[in-house]
C-alpha cells in the first residue's frame, strides 16, 4: 500500500503524454487520489486544453508527437497569466542528467521527474506545486 497523502482532492491536473499506457496508469493512479484529470497526447491538444480549462497542475513527457516538451512549456509560458502562462509544471523524461534538468527548467519547468517515476514521487510533486 502506498504511504502517500491520500489527496489529491480537486487538484485540477494536465497530463500530457503520447504513450497510451503510461497515460492510462497515471490518470488512474491520480484520479483515484482524487484528483481531477484533462489528458493531451500532443503538444498542440496541451495547448487547447490548457487556454480552455482552469488547471492547477502540468505534468508532461518532454518526448511529444509534434514538438518536445520544452518547446510545450515554452509557448504555455509566452501565454497571459489568465491563459495559463503561469500554470506550475512538471516534466517527466527518460533522460535524468544535471543538463536535461537544467532544460526543463530554462524552459519554464518547476521540476523535472525521470521516468519511470513512481507514483509516490509524482502525487508529492503535484501536491507540492498545487500549492504555489
């Protein structure tokens, strides 16, 4: 049994990721937290959703279909406030290293999680910046 927070209550999440398993699992995994889940699997559906919905938290993978994850963060940061320009963000990625770290962050990431992440470290992270 997992020994996080057991709430993530009306947390407002962006997923954004290509692959459909691992979309599945954490929607799963953050819904039954009680969290509130939109999904993208494409940059530019992030961008829609995320003009559109009023959203607590980004999490996305840095590899997209159509453009990568900084490019993502880059264009959500040039968004006005009340756009989502300022929406708090995580990036999930496969590579770990002290220079993909420093991408993420250059590119308006507040953390930056290595795959695979466990579930615990994800419902910290979105818990963490939920509340700035």
């Amino acid at each position: 049994m997992l020994t996080i927070e057991k709430s993530l209550t009306s947390i407002r999440i962006l997923l954004v990721e290509d692959t459909e398993d691992t979309l599945r699992i954490f929607t799963f995994f953050l819904e039954n937290l009680g969290a509130i889940v939109s999904t993208a699997r494409s940059a530019a559906e992030a961008l829609a959703i995320i003009t559109c919905e009023p959203l607590d938290v980004l999490v996305s993978d840095i590899g997209l279909p159509d453009v990568n994850g900084y490019e993502l963060m880059r264009q959500v940061r040039a968004l006005p406030a009340e756009q989502g320009g300022q929406l708090p963000a995580i990036a999930l990625s496969g590579y770990g290293s002290r220079k993909d770290v420093q991408a993420a962050r250059e590119a308006g990431f507040q953390l930056h999680l290595t795959k695979p992440v466990d579930f615990e470290t994800l419902a910290t992270a979105v818990t963490r910046l939920s509340q700035v």
